[in-house]
C-alpha cells in the first residue's frame, strides 16, 4: 500500500508525527509501511458474491474491487493502535467505526461492527 490520507474531525486538534502516521490539521497520513488485519473486510468477496455488498473500487488486489470500508477500517486500525498516544477511548472509536460502515452503506452495519468490536 502507499501512503493513505484521511481526513476526520476526531484529528481536529491533534499533532502528531511517528514512523508510521502523522497527524496535523485534522489529517491522517498512513506511512507505506502500516499494516493491519481486518475481518469485516476479509468478508467483502462473499457479500458481494451473495449480492449483499456492491462490488468495490476497481483494484489490482481485490477480486470484487477494493471493499468500501477499506478507509474506515485503516482509521479504525490506527486509532485502536494509537489510541493511548492520541488519549481516545475504545468507544469512541467503536462508534467512529460505526459511523463510518453507515456512511459508506455497508449491508448490515450493526452487524459489523459488533463483529469488529468482538474480535477486536
């Protein structure tokens, strides 16, 4: 992956610079380097099979196209990474995560949620 920005307002009034990210001006860069795992997006390829998911972004590493939460997971991923460092609590960025699988009208976000809030 390159390098992935992202704007939120939860980065408002925060700066903040690693190896891996930096944050100013309410924007997350994400180094080339960050890794992280993901079950919800590990479930796109059959949703979308199963017709419960719209296939995603066309990409060279997805068979049905990069998964639309892929933007939300990442945030989701750093946030729970960095989340002593950037004084955010576990639900608040649960309800982020949350937000963000509505926004993006994900099949059965409640669902999804509660499965990334179960398996961490």
């Amino acid at each position: 992956m390159s390098s992935y920005s992202i704007r939120h307002e939860v980065f408002q009034d925060i700066l903040f610079e690693d190896q891996q990210i930096s944050i100013a001006d309410g924007l997350l860069t994400i180094g080339s380097g960050f890794q992280w795992r993901s079950f919800v997006m590990c479930a796109h390829m059959p949703l979308v099979f199963f017709g419960l998911a719209r296939p995603g972004v066309s990409d060279k590493v997805f068979i049905y196209g990069q998964p639309w939460i892929t933007e939300h997971s990442i945030l989701r991923a750093v946030l729970l990474q960095y989340r002593s460092t950037l004084a955010i609590d576990r639900a608040s960025i649960d309800e982020i995560y949350a937000q963000g699988l509505v926004d993006a009208k994900i099949a059965f976000p409640s669902l999804w949620s509660g499965v990334a809030r179960w398996f961490g």
